[in-house]
C-alpha cells in the first residue's frame, strides 16, 4: 500500500451539506482498496482563477493509503463527479516529511533550552520622560 495525498476542491454550494459529497468521494477511495487515514477541511477559499465559472471553492484534503492501481481508477470516478470541480494527488516524500519533523522537533527543543524571550525595555523608558 502507499500513501497519497488527495486535494479535493468541491463545488461551493456544497458548503452547508458537504457530509454527502464526502461519504461519496470516501466511498470511491475505499471501493478500490484504499483506506482513508486523515482528512482535513480548510472550508470555502477563494480560488485564483474561476473553474468552471466558480470563484470560490471548499477545499478538503484526504491522506490515504492505496495501492497504486487504484489511483487511476479514482482519478476517471472523480473526473465525473459532479460535486467536485477539482482534484490533485500526490505522493508524499515521506523521508522528506520525517527530517522536516526532526529538524523542527529539534529546533523546539533547542528554544526550549534558551528559555523564556526577553521583552526590550525601550518602551520603560519612554514612560518615564
């Protein structure tokens, strides 16, 4: 199985019942053996050029693990999809998206270290003139 990251970008009117359009495209990934493992909604954007004479979008992004032949299979399912205007997949660099985690966990750490941000006591003194 791999990994693949699915940006889905559904018609604007679907923004007050989304759960319908969702339980479809959830069910078309399942129903070629992949399997929904995290699924984020950033909710209604504005997009940078109009798609299909819409000027706004709900954007939603899934991550799921599927096997490879099954990502030509939902990308035709979705090409006919009426509540999706439209997609990306990806697969994600997951030795990339490891070290980015571990370079951040250990400039964390190393702030952590530092301890608290000292304020400039500029603004002290203007208060006492």
């Amino acid at each position: 199985m791999n990994q693949y990251e699915i940006a889905v970008l559904y018609h604007p009117d679907l923004e007050v019942d989304l759960s319908k359009a969702e339980e479809r495209v959830t069910k078309i990934f399942t129903s070629n053996g992949g399997k929904v493992v995290k699924t984020d909604n950033w909710g209604k954007r504005k997009l940078a050029y109009p798609i299909k004479k819409q000027e706004h979008a709900v954007y939603v992004f899934y991550t799921v693990d599927m096997p490879g032949e099954g990502v030509r299979k939902v990308e035709n399912t979705l090409n006919i999809t009426d509540e999706v205007i439209r997609f990306l997949i990806t697969k994600p660099d997951l030795k990339a998206v490891a070290k980015a985690e571990a370079t951040k966990a250990e400039k964390a750490k190393k702030a952590a270290e530092r301890g608290p941000v000292r304020e400039d006591d500029s603004s002290d003194k203007d208060d006492e003139e």
